[in-house]
C-alpha cells in the first residue's frame, strides 16, 4: 500500500486543495458538470469502471452512493458482451483534499474499504461509517486488491461536497470596470495616504508585499485609522457606486466596521457637511484566517466628489487592528437597491454563528446637501422623491401579526358609534352660549396712562427675541375630580371668586405646578427668566367662554401698568415699560389651545360684535399686542375622551370599553355619577369633537398665526395612565389623549391615503412596541379593508420621521387642510405631557419613553394594562413646515430648514460565502503534460441588508425636546 501511495503523490501533485469552509448557504444553484467523464482500469480482460462519484463531480449529501462495474470481455463476439466470470476483491479508497501535498497519506484517508465484488455485475456501495464535511473537497480510487498500479490504470475521480446552493463563478473575483481608484494594490508609494480620527497628521499609508494574489497590500494597525486617496476619475452626481476591496486579519480576532466617505478638499472631520458624503456604514465584520473579498452597500452621490476615504472602526475603539486591504475598486453598479442582493434568504438569524447580525443607525447628511435640486424647506418636496430605497426589505407579514383581535376590533368599533350617538346627544342639548352671568362684566382698559407707547428693541438672543410670554394650561383634571370628592375642591367660580384665579389662589397654584418644568427649561428659570411671562389659570368646571373671560382679564391685568401676576425678566422694567410692551407670545397646551385661538377672534371681532362686547368689552387692545401662538399638543378639534368623561359623570349607560377608559383617563376606579354636578357645565363639554368642530372651530379665525408642535406614539403609559384610552378610542395617530388632527388642527380627524407596499410602513427601526402602537394607531376601522392608513401630518412621513414615499399610491385627504392661519411646524413621538409639566426628566432622565410591555390586556377590554416592565426611548423630532411664508415673514428663523437630517436605520446580516472557480492547469507527470481542473475558493464577506429605512430628524432630536426647537426658532 505504501509503494500505491508513493505513485499517487507523484501524480495527484498538481491538485490544489480546499481550506476548510464553514457551513452556510448561498445565493445560486451550483451548475453541476454535464456529461461527466467515466474511468475505465483494465486488469487484463477486467475492467474497473469508476461510475460515480464522476470526475469533478458535486455531490449534496455527506455519505454519498459509490457505483462502479467489474467486467469481462468476450473477444470473438462482434459486439461487446458480458457473461458471468466470477468475482474479484477491490480496495476502493476515499481521501480529503487539504493543503497538505501528501494528501494522499493514511492521515487523510476517510475511508478504505475491501469489497468483494462481482464481475459483470454493477456494484453501488454507501458507508455508513463515511461522514464528509461540508464544502470539501475529496478523490475516491478503486484498484485490484494486491495489484501495483501503474500510470494507465492509477485513476482518481475528484469530487466536492457542497451545499445544493453554492456559486460556481469562473469570472474574475477581483475584476473591476471602472477606473477610479489609483493603485488599487498598493504597490507605489504616495496615491494612499493615512490619517486617525483626531486628524493630527497625514502621511503616506503603510504599505507590505503579500498582498491578494499580488504582490502589494495596504497595511492598517492602529484603531480607527483612515486611509485615503485623490481618484483618478472623480465621481460624478446621480451615479450609483459601490466600493469592494480584499481584506485580511493578521492577528486580532475581534470585529470591526467600515466606513466609505466622499470629499472635497481636505478630510478633517468624518461628520456629514457639504464637503462631505457618507457612502455607507457596514456592519460587524467578523474575524477570519484568510483574505476576503468585501463589497459594501451601494450608494447614490448627490454631488460630484474628487476624494474617497475608508475609516476602519474596531468593536473596541482600543483594539488595534493589524488587517491588510488590498484590491481596492469603486465601480458604478445599475442601482443603489439592487446591488444589495436584498431578497437573499438565509433563514433565521437566531443562534446560527456563522451570521452576523448588526444593527445600525447613522448619520447621512442634512437634508438640503443630499438633495440639493429640492426645496427642502417646506413638506411640498416629499412627493417629488423618486427612491425605491427609502424602504428595503421588512416587508413581511408582521404588520398584519400585530393588529388588535377580532373581539377588540368589533368592541372598539361599537364604541366609537356610541360615542358618535352621545355627542349628537349633546350638542342638541347645549345651552346657550355667551348668555350674560352674574359677575361677568366687560373687560376695560385704564393702563394707557400709566404704560409707555414706545417698543422696546427685540433681543435676538433670547426665545421669541425677548418677547413677554402667556402661559395657557390645559384641562385641569384635579379641579373636575375634586367635584367628587366628599369634601369638594376647586369650587370657585370665575369672577366671583377671582382670587383664586391670581397668585396664591387654588386654580393659580394648580397652573403654576402645571408650567413650572417648561418654563426653566424654556426661559432659564422661573425665578429670574430669559422673558417676564404671565401664567394665567381658569376652571375646568366652567364653559369656554367663561375660561376666555377669565384668562384676558388677567392679560389685561398685567398689561394695565401695575404687571399684575407677572414674572419679571433679570432685565428690570424702566421708562413705563409695562407687559406686552415688546410684544407677546401665547404658549399653550391641549386645552389651552382651544381656549386661546377662539380668543384671540373674539377678541379681534369684539370691537363691531356686539354678543362680543356685550360680553367681553372691546378688547382689541390685547390682540394687538399677540404676536403668536405656541401650541404644544393643543386641543383645536378636541377629545373622544372628554365625550367618554362627560357620559359616565352623567351617569349614561354606556359601552364598558367606554366606561374603562374613562376610569383610566381621569384616574379615578370609582368614575361615577355624582349629585350636584353637571359634566356639561364645564369646559369637558366644549371638548367634545362635535362641539369643537361646530361651535369654535369657526371662531378660530383670526390674524394671530399659531405655530403647533404635534405629539404622538405614546409614552410613559405607567406614569400619565394615557396609552390605553387614547390607543382605544382615538383612530389614527394621537398622544395619548388627542388625535393627530385635533392637534395639528387638520380638517379632517384623521387623514388618510392609498397604500401600497404596505408592510414597508412597519418601522423596523423602532422598538417592538412602539412599532405595534404606531401601526395600530394607524388604522381606521372601515379604511384598513379598503387599503387606507391614516397619515400623521405628511402621508410621506410616519410619526417616528420615517420616509414612507414608495408606500403611498394616492392621497384620500389633502395635506394641509388646517384652520386659517395655524401652522404645524414639528412632529413629536412624545406623549401628551412630554413637553410641558415632565421636561424636567429631560432625555437623560427618562424623557420620551413608553412601557416595553402590552399597554393592555387584549384578551378583557374591561382590565385597564398591564404592568410596565422595561422602557423603550421615544424621542425623535421632525420638522413638517407647510408654508414657506413662515419663513419670509419672520415667524420662523430661516435656519430652522437647515436642522432637517437624514439619518439610515438598518439591521444586516453577514456571512462568509466561498465563491468556486474551476481553474484548468496543466503540468508533466511521466514524460506527459496532464491537464485538470483545479478548483480555487475565494472568500467573500458579504453584507446582505435584512431591512433598512431612512429617517428625517432634527438635529441634535437625540438630547433636545420638542419645546427647545421652538424657543428657540420662533420670532428668533
């Protein structure tokens, strides 16, 4: 046997062989080799004939079938014939092709088996003890038993155990159609140039001999280390590019990432600006012995660019390095998607560890430098987008996985047609409006005397340039739940009982506690503020145009010289300065909205309405010093929520869905009807959607521009006990406690457009939770069976910022469709109470986030929630400026259109795939030139995209609130 092997070695020399490959799946069939040559060995009159495995044959299973004849020979007949000739003993042998040359020796023999076999007869042979690995390479031999071989009967057939999905590529792994880059290899000095993150000095790159099938590489040691170059043909806007190299790890076994930059210039930051383009981030690029071959995700320039640059980023920012780069090309590819091989399937990521898994989210630049042939200012541009990319892969069945049950379904459906029969109910039964009360007198101006005309100058360096500010609070829950208690609170009456309406009173400390957290977030402090301001109060168990009353008498208060109730900037007044001098803003908050835009028509009307003067007096002197209106989560259109409240405070029979969700919303369990109190006596009943809509929304007219800050996708659940209610009753998008359309004073409750691609509107980047609320929030009943979703304030942008374009495939209602003159600016995925009472909490204390559990026991709609068990971060910022004209008439600092930034969330999946090419080679053995195919694996890493989308932020949505970007870039 050895004298065999020592034949076999001599001539199996020129095989190359296989390093050993992990298993994993791949994208294309394997071509399997068609009409595979059949072996004959002679043995005198018998003939061995090797079947199969053929020569160069693949096979899919690890104990594959062994065929082969021995047969005879009849010489005097005219055609070839067989009879029966007894049996003879074969040794057949199986061997793993390695890198060692003496492949062939007994350490790599897997099998070696005596089989008697018959002659004339076919002979098919597994192994049970035979188990190949996979991705190998093997050679299997039969010879006579006892016999000395010789070079005409010393046959091997090759074979490869693959996987039934692995690529035969005969084309060249490192081929590259483009000339962009120079010296892709590394092997003259001064095109490569090296600098760190730190930017501290620049020198020419590194540089070594053993390089990818040549004989030059880059050398990269220490940890986020650049390398970059001038390109030789620069590249070009609107093209798509996509950047492969080889990589090779020396000696750290950790991960790492790649990061491709475009510039112009000089590279001294790696933060996205005009000069600078982020082409893409990949994820954790695993270790492994040998060179790879990488390919990064394709990219779409926006603008011409002369420079490229890699940033090599360790999993730990101290480890070092030590990789080699070589074979560096930048080649244009058809489209920015396709190139991703974003439909490849390899199963489940879980607990397979030949993928890596990376989730990732990254900065790609502001908005007006990526799309520079737009007007990114306003929303109008959104539907000009033309790019299949905005949302890839993730489009799976889990939207419809995460829907509410049949039995909430129908249960909410039923509640929401009781709550349509009760509001009917009640506005028949309003009483009427601005009948003069007892106490209610007209409001006089006497500060004329008193208070300079002249306006001080503006400070651009303060919020809303310095202007006096009004704060409005919103529904005072603890003044309608202390009408239950056995010794009632917050009793008094606007104006009988003014004092409690000023510092010191009842109502005026409730509206301190309320603003109190906003305010030293947005003025400094609320002792000594950037602005004076004014918090005015009213009572919830008043109507509407009682709480108006009261609210501009303490506005008149404080303008009338003696600045009565008003806070005092660290600038002392001089000179007759007296509040509103300088002009005012009005901030508000959910009911607080209401309260102040029906105001300020009134107001502009009460000099020739006489209901209105009868009532109010002239009181156009206030107006004309109101700038603006701030709206945090403003109720313009009002609250199902209030409907719910006022029908089981009147003791209606009523939906349990209903009557839970007002229990939870008014966080009292014994909710009920109480003697002497009348729920449609108070400001509840002017909340109610038909009440808003029909009696104030036409009252809401006025000069006075409001600018609105929306919230939605709910948070903090546990604390503000607002999920369940507002996700039940509320269709569409809303806070918690009002809708989308209430807030941004749409015409419309809940708007909608056509869908298609419609598991692309599941924002993968977002917790689980969230996701589920955003998409449940999303439906509208009937709308969801006609291929409708409700939209936020764009149909092109969901409420986390995210870019849903190639979702929409119509538009069901306008956008834009506000009350005159009120603008909503910015998006929130705030609650309701993010940005006014629990600023305080700040980003870094919790700010933004939402119960990682199931906010509500799907099975019993009459069990509150659960528990809250972990905490998700919801926090993101977008602006939505529908009107240019914010901008040109100075309502809206300019520099606000330049915070938009695009951002990538995305989840890759990374494996090392082994590309096949069959190499011929020819070589002398015996005096002869022998040609064979020699197969040669190169390693390919590949990225493949799970999911991706793109966001649209504010910058900086990460650290600051919504309320910072309007203090700081209204009237600025």
């Amino acid at each position: 046997m050895k004298t065999k092997l020592f034949v076999i070695l001599t001539l199996i020399f020129c095989i190359n062989s296989f390093a050993q490959i992990k298993a994993v799946k791949k994208t294309s069939k394997m071509k399997k080799v068609s009409k595979p040559m059949i072996l004959v060995k002679e043995k005198g009159v018998v003939k061995i004939t090797m079947i199969s495995p053929a020569n160069e044959a693949i096979v899919y299973t690890n104990s594959p079938n062994f065929k082969y004849t021995l047969s005879k020979e009849v010489p005097h007949l005219q055609t070839a014939q067989t009879k029966s000739a007894g049996s003879k003993t074969v040794v057949l042998t199986v061997v793993k092709i390695t890198d060692d040359p003496n492949w062939v020796a007994e350490n790599h023999i897997v099998l070696q088996e005596e089989i008697l076999s018959n002659i004339n007869t076919g002979v098919s042979k597994t192994f049970s003890n035979l188990s190949l690995s996979l991705n190998h390479a093997y050679a299997w031999n039969i010879e006579f038993k006892g016999e000395t071989p010789n070079e005409e009967n010393m046959k091997w057939n090759v074979f490869y155990y693959f996987d039934k999905e692995t690529v035969v590529d005969n084309s060249d792994p490192h081929a590259c159609n483009t000339k962009y880059i120079f010296d892709p290899s590394f092997k003259d000095k001064g095109h490569w140039k090296t600098t760190n993150t730190s930017f501290n000095s620049y020198t020419n790159a590194n540089t070594v001999s053993n390089g990818h099938d040549d004989t030059g590489a880059g050398m990269i040691t220490s940890p986020n280390t650049i390398i970059y170059q001038r390109l030789q043909t620069p590249i070009k806007k609107d093209k798509n590019y996509q950047l492969k190299f080889s990589i090779k790890r020396l000696k750290e076994k950790s991960s790492f990432k790649i990061k491709a930059i475009a510039f112009n210039g000089t590279l001294n930051s790696l933060t996205p600006n005009a000069n600078i383009a982020i082409m893409t981030l990949s994820g954790n690029i695993p270790y492994y012995e040998d060179w790879n071959k990488i390919t990064l995700s394709a990219w779409k320039a926006h603008k011409d660019f002369e420079n490229i640059a890699l940033v090599f980023i360790p999993e730990n920012n101290r480890a070092r390095l030590n990789l080699l780069i070589d074979r560096v090309c930048l080649d244009e590819s058809k489209s920015a998607c396709e190139e991703n091989n974003l439909t490849y399937d390899i199963g489940n990521a879980s607990g397979n560890e030949n993928i890596t898994v990376t989730n990732e989210e990254y900065l790609v630049g502001t908005v007006q430098d990526l799309y520079p042939n737009q007007d990114t200012s306003t929303l109008d541009w959104y539907a000009n987008i033309a790019d299949d990319c905005l949302s890839i892969g993730g489009d799976d069945a889990e939207e419809d996985a995460i829907q509410p049950n049949a039995h909430d379904a129908i249960e909410i459906e039923k509640a929401e047609k009781e709550l349509e029969e009760i509001e009917n109910k009640l506005i028949k039964e309003a009483p009427e409006y601005f009948k003069p009360k007892n106490g209610i007198q007209p409001i006089v101006y006497n500060g004329k005397a008193k208070c300079s005309d002249k306006k001080p100058a503006l400070d651009p360096t303060k919020p809303f340039g310095g202007r006096d500010v009004v704060y409005i609070h919103g529904l005072q829950l603890s003044a309608i739940m202390g009408n239950l208690k056995p010794s009632p609170t917050f009793q008094g009456k606007w104006p009988d009982d003014k004092n409690e309406f000023y510092k010191g009173g009842e109502f005026y400390n409730e509206a301190k506690g309320y603003w109190e957290n906003h305010i030293k977030r947005g003025l400094g402090s609320a002792i000594a503020p950037s602005n004076s301001y004014l918090i005015v109060s009213y009572s919830a168990n008043q109507r509407l145009e009682v709480a108006i009353h009261a609210v501009l008498t303490q506005i008149r208060d404080a303008m009338a010289g003696e600045n009565i109730g008003v806070v005092k900037s660290n600038e002392q007044y001089k000179n007759k300065r007296c509040f509103g001098s300088n002009g005012i803003v009005v901030v508000t908050h959910s009911t607080g909205g209401l309260v102040a835009s029906t105001m300020f028509s009134i107001a502009e009307k009460s000099g020739t309405n006489q209901t209105y003067k009868d009532y109010y007096g002239d009181v156009r002197f206030i107006t004309n010093k109101i700038d603006a209106q701030i709206g945090f989560d403003a109720a313009y259109g009002g609250s199902p929520l209030a409907t719910t409240g006022i029908a089981v405070l009147a003791g209606l029979t009523i939906n349990p869905v209903l009557k839970t969700a007002a229990k939870v919303f008014f966080q009292n369990n014994n909710l009920q009807q109480h003697a002497n109190f009348s729920p449609t006596n108070t400001i509840l009943f002017d909340l109610t959607p038909m009440v808003s809509k029909y009696k104030w929304r036409p009252l809401m007219r006025s000069s006075i521009p409001t600018l609105i800050m929306t919230g939605s996708t709910t948070g903090k659940s546990a604390e503000g006990l607002l999920t369940f209610p507002g996700n039940l009753l509320i269709r569409g998008f809303d806070d918690g406690v009002l809708s989308n359309g209430s807030q941004s004073s749409h015409i419309k409750r809940r708007p909608g457009f056509m869908v298609k691609n419609r598991g692309k509107l599941v924002d993968k980047g977002t917790p689980l939770m969230k996701r589920k609320a955003i998409v449940q929030m999303s439906k509208s009943g009937k709308n969801f069976q006609r291929g409708e979703r409700n939209y936020y304030i764009s149909p092109f942008l969901s409420p986390t910022g995210m870019l849903q374009g190639n979702s929409v495939r119509g538009i069901v209602d306008r956008p834009g469709q506000f009350i005159h003159n009120h603008f909503t600016i910015l998006q929130t995925t705030g609650d309701h109470f993010d940005n006014v009472d629990e600023v305080a909490r700040g980003h870094d204390n919790n700010y933004g986030y939402t119960d990682g559990d199931g906010l509500l026991n799907r099975t019993n709609l009459g069990t509150p929630f659960r528990a809250p068990r972990n905490k998700i971060k919801n926090n993101e910022e977008t602006p939505v400026v529908s009107s240019a004209s914010l901008y040109s008439s100075g309502l809206l600092n300019s520099d606000f259109a330049s915070l938009n930034q695009e951002w990538i969330k995305k989840e890759t999946w990374g494996l090392h795939l082994p590309r096949l090419t069959m190499v011929r080679k020819c070589v002398r053995l015996f005096r002869k030139e022998r040609c064979i195919k020699v197969p040669k694996i190169t390693w390919h890493y590949h990225e493949f995209i799970k999911w991706q989308r793109k966001y649209h932020l504010l910058k900086d949505y990460e650290t600051k609130m919504g309320m910072d970007y309007m203090y700081e870039y209204i009237l600025r």
